[in-house]
C-alpha cells in the first residue's frame, strides 16, 4: 500500500497547494534569516526584540481577523495575502537600492509578513477538509504540508550558506517576494475550493447575532462549549510555552553558555547540528503520523508530549554524565529523540478540530489556536530570559522538557480516549460536535 503522502501528490488539487506551501515556506525562511541578521548590523542586541514584537502582531491580528476575514474564500485569502506579501517583502529591498537600508523598513518587512501570515495559516487549515474530500484522507493531507513547513525550516539555514557567496543578503528578501508570486499562482491553479461556511446555516445560526463582540469572541465561546477543543488548545499553549524555552531559546542559549563543541563545530555551527537533529526528528516523524490510525486518540497524542519532554529533559545531561569528546553526538541523539514528539500531538489536534467542526466555527477556533500560540511563546520568551539567568541553560532546559513531559503523562493518564463520546465527557456540546 502506497504511502498517503504519494497518493496525495498525484492529485492535481493537493499537489499544487503543497507546491505553493514548497516555495513560500522556503522563501520565508530565507527572509527570516535575512531580516535578523541585517537587523543585528544595523541595531546590535536590540534587534532580539524582533521576533516579540511578531508574536504580538500576530496575537492581534488572530484576534481581530474575524471582523473581516470570514467574507472571502480560504482560496481568496491565501492568493491576497500571497500576493500582498510579495509587495511588503521586497519593500526593503526597493527602499535599500533608492534611499538605503534602514532599520523601520526591516520592522514593518517583519511584521507585516507576521501580520499576512496570521490570515493565511487559518486560511489554509480551514481548507484542508475541502482540499482531503474526505474525513479519512485528513490527517494525510495535515501531515503532508505540515511536513512541509518543517522542511523549509530544516533546509532554510542550508540554502542561506549555499546562496551567501553568489546573492547579497539583501536579495533574500526579493527571493521570498518571487516565492510568493510563485505560490499565489499554484493556489490559483488548484480551481475553486468553496467558501467558508459553505454548509447551509442552521435556523440556530441564522438568528445568532451577528455584533462586532460576538465576531471576535467566536472562537473562546466554542472553546468554552466544547470540553475536548479546550483541553487541546490550553495544553498547546502550556507546551508552546516551555518549548519555547527548553527549544527555540533554550538550545542557542546552552551552546553560548556551555562552549558545546564537536565535529569541528562551535558557536552557531553546533546550535545549527542540534536544531538539524530535532529539525530531522520532527520531519521524520510526520511520515509515520500520517499513516498512524490510534485506538486510543489521547494516550497517542500526550504520549508524544511525553517523548518530546522526555527527550528535550535528557539533551543537557551528558554535561554531566559523560566525555566531553562525547557531549554533542549524545545532545543530537536526544534532540532528535525530542523532535519525534511533536507531531504526534500536532496532526491529530489539527485533524480532530477540522472533522469536528466546521465553516467559520472551524477557523475562527484556527485563529484562536494562532492566537494563543503567539501569546504562549511570548510567554515563554519572557520566562526563558528569567531561567537563563537565575538557574542557567541547561537547568532551564532540564525543567522545560520535565514540564512538557509531566504534561504530557497526565494527558496520558487522564484522557486516553479523547474525543469518544461517553469515554471522558458527559458535556452536551461535545456530544454534538463527535
């Protein structure tokens, strides 16, 4: 039997979406790299505020999405945003080659994009029931663009050391503004998908006011009505918050204060091999995911935060226990390790809410998961800096992945059958929604 990730791509439909997902996704990395490392020349460690200030931009724009967003199609959206984000990523780069590069021009580069991509990604997830056409083929089509994502993550770093000696730093930025004209043009190709609430109303839902607060506050009023959307979406955020200490802070800010080296390899050459090695984990991962059908729904998902904490806990831990010729090879194994969990809790999440609900209920729960996400990583930005400081990296790291997986144990234990009904609640609401 064929994997779903090439049955997938044989369809004309998937296969141009995963094509745009391709070359914007890459695009993006480049620009990410770019932006940082120029804002770094031009305003030292100040420019660290960057990525903060993204995260906020996007917990806005999540948040205030639904006034507007829910008129348009998700094909629409993504083709706009597509094509407006090409206009904000080479605006640097026209502005550097008239006037000079300045440092304001980088900032509303990078948060403009934050902003644009905080409507494309509900965009996107809320298509993927109409792009899979049916509820088995789901979380094939999660997995494969999730895949996706992280590829362009794992091989962004990689492309900016090829490009570096032929192409100026600068034009990585117009690089990411062709990979959105790219991408705007396989989406268009896919044909029309539907509207959002493509489903006739309900006579309940045609008489639900409509006001500006009811728009906005859509996603937390489903999220309080159903028990198992906001289990997931709290846990989410409390992992997202201690991943981001224990991973995407943690891992650069224990090379820096340990002096980790190994295989030739110092400074931003080891953070890149431990970032590769989870990177790898993750990417893998997904393939075995998208063909996985669990019995048990919970205890799979928290056991892939168990395995994620777990793993993430034990990365410090040959600092103490073994040779230093050993210390890197035995932090990759781990990162690696750690990189498996991720996706056996995120593609199921996704899946669940898209068969579960649907049309605006289902994007407007999308944005509020971007939302918290962005408000959990700030979170977990602040309590690093604060970590860091009074107990270290690798203690810090220690205690995110222990915390991540304590969470993980629990949901294990406690809701191993998520999402069955009469298994874990007796709420109305969830009854409906399964």
């Amino acid at each position: 039997m064929a994997h779903p990730f090439i049955d997938l791509l044989r369809e004309r439909k998937t296969a141009c979406l995963w094509a745009g997902l391709a070359f914007s996704g890459l695009g993006s990395e480049l620009n990410r790299i770019a932006v940082l490392w120029l804002a770094i020349g031009l305003a030292g460690p100040s420019a660290s505020l960057l990525p903060m200030a993204q995260s906020a931009v996007v917990l806005a724009v999540s948040l205030g999405a639904g006034l507007f967003a829910d008129r348009f199609s998700p094909r629409a959206t993504m083709i706009g945003t597509d094509l407006v984000s090409a206009v904000v990523a080479i605006f640097p780069v026209l502005l550097a080659v008239t006037y000079g590069l300045t440092l304001w021009s980088l900032v509303v580069c990078a948060m403009g994009l934050a902003a644009l991509s905080a409507l494309f990604q509900p965009a996107l997830l809320s298509s993927i029931p109409q792009v899979a056409q049916t509820r088995d083929r789901i979380r094939g089509v999660n997995a494969l663009f999730d895949a996706t994502t992280r590829l362009a993550r794992l091989t962004g770093p990689f492309a900016a050391g090829l490009l570096v000696p032929v192409l100026p730093v600068l034009h990585f930025l117009t690089v990411n503004a062709v990979s959105f004209l790219v991408s705007a043009w396989a989406i268009a190709a896919m044909g029309r998908m539907g509207r959002i609430g493509h489903r006739p109303p309900s006579p309940a839902e045609a008489a639900e006011p409509t006001s500006v607060s009811t728009r906005l506050m859509r996603g937390f009023t489903l999220m309080s009505a159903h028990s198992d959307v906001r289990l997931l979406l709290v846990v989410n955020t409390a992992v997202l918050a201690a991943w981001t200490v224990g991973v995407s802070l943690g891992l650069p800010f224990l090379v820096a204060q340990t002096g980790l080296s190994g295989f030739g390899l110092t400074g931003l050459g080891a953070v890149a091999a431990l970032v590769a090695a989870y990177g790898a984990g993750d990417f893998l991962s997904n393939f075995w995911v998208a063909s996985r059908r669990p019995s048990r729904l919970g205890r799979f998902m928290f056991n892939g935060y168990v395995l994620l904490g777990g793993a993430l806990a034990l990365v410090p831990l040959p600092f103490w226990w073994l040779p230093q010729v050993a210390w890197l090879p035995a932090m990759m194994v781990a990162a690696f390790a750690s990189g498996l969990g991720g996706p056996m809790f995120f593609i199921p999440m996704m899946t669940f809410l898209q068969t579960r609900l649907e049309g605006t209920d289902l994007v407007s729960v999308i944005r509020l998961r971007l939302a918290l996400t962005a408000a959990g990583m700030m979170a977990g930005a602040g309590l690093g800096t604060l970590l860091f400081d009074v107990l270290g990296a690798a203690m810090a790291v220690v205690l995110s992945g222990l915390a991540i997986a304590l969470i993980g144990a629990w949901g294990s234990l406690r809701r191993p059958d998520l999402g069955r009904v009469g298994a874990e609640t007796t709420d109305p609401a969830d009854r409906l929604a399964a």
